[in-house]
C-alpha cells in the first residue's frame, strides 16, 4: 500500500561506495558497481516517487574530529581513523544520482540502525508507515541491522538485494541468504 510504505535509501555517500571514498580499499566501490546499486537505487527511487511513496535518504554523519563516536569497535575505530562521514565534506554527500528531490526527506544518523539514533521512526510512525523497503549500503551492516530492527519494532521489511551491497559479494550473499531471510521478503528492483 502506497500510503504507508517508505523507501529508505541508507549511506549512498561518497566514503561509502566511491573510488575516491574513505573506504574505497574495503572493496565497497567494485561491488557497488557489480551490483548497479547506484542505478538500481535511483530507478526504485523514481518509482517510489510516482506511485506516492515516500523517499527517506538516511545519511550517517559525524562532527569534525568524531568527538562524540566512542571507539570501541572496529567499524566505529575505522570511521574516525578514516576521518570519514565527515558533515559538510564530500565524502559525507549523497553519491552522484541519488540526491534528496523535492518531497524526500533525510534523517542524519550514527549508528548502523538508523531506529538507533535518528528521527526515522518518529517519521515513519506519525506518517502511519508501516512497511519499509530498504536499500543501501553496507548490506551485512547498515541495511541489516535496519531490517532486523524494523521487524523488531513490527515493520514488514522488502529487500530489493540488488539495492544493496557491501565489500563483496560473499558477504552479500551470507546476508541475504541467511539473516535477511527471516526478517525481510527479499526480492530484486524490478520487482518491486
């Protein structure tokens, strides 16, 4: 149903998934490109928009010199090693193609889950959205960790997998075939 479904479009930014990207060694830019992840999220995007669904682009976001990202992981250590994500920069801007239109909205987070520490489910409960399709990068990380949370807190998930990646297609795979399994209907853009 249209009227309560959301798009959400997570951390399609520079450092993520670009050549020139902090984490441009990690592998994130070849599977991007493997995946058309760029393409295929803009299609669903423009898709999304003319049947009246809601585009959310959720950004993660860090201060100049990340004073208030604890270091006590290795995703976290990587962030502030890599100075990335970094508000204002490049690197923290929305990749080329998928920048917010008019009408989308985006919520800044810091966390793999955007329900963690962001505005999003705020925005999805008073909009009376109940179902999410979730897209983005890093599919074992940030769209993961989405989509188990949403069905947590009883949202339908749909994962389009080929609106995902992350370093590589093994991980890929390991997630979509394994943990997405249980808390999505995966499925592919087209389809959708």
């Amino acid at each position: 149903e249209p009227s309560r479904t959301a798009l959400l479009i997570q951390d399609m930014q520079n450092d993520v998934i670009t050549e020139s990207g902090a984490f441009a060694d990690s592998g994130s830019p070849i599977h991007a490109r493997q995946q058309n992840v760029i393409e295929n999220c803009r299609r669903l995007a423009e898709a999304c928009r003319r049947r009246g669904i809601w585009v959310i682009h959720i950004w993660f976001i860090c201060e100049p010199g990340h004073p208030a990202l604890r270091q006590h992981c290795g995703l976290y250590d990587g962030l502030k090693e890599a100075n990335a994500m970094v508000r204002g920069t490049r690197g923290a801007a929305p990749v080329a193609g998928l920048e917010p239109q008019s009408g989308d909205l985006v919520v800044e987070k810091m966390s793999m889950s955007p329900f963690e520490t962001s505005r999003l489910e705020s925005y999805l409960r008073h909009a009376g959205v109940d179902t999410i399709i979730n897209t983005g990068a890093w599919t074992n990380m940030s769209v993961e960790h989405t989509a188990r949370t949403a069905a947590d807190k009883g949202f339908s998930v749909i994962l389009p997998e080929n609106a995902c990646s992350t370093m590589n297609a093994e991980w890929h795979s390991a997630s979509i075939n394994y943990a997405m399994q249980n808390v999505a209907i995966v499925t592919d853009v087209n389809k959708v």
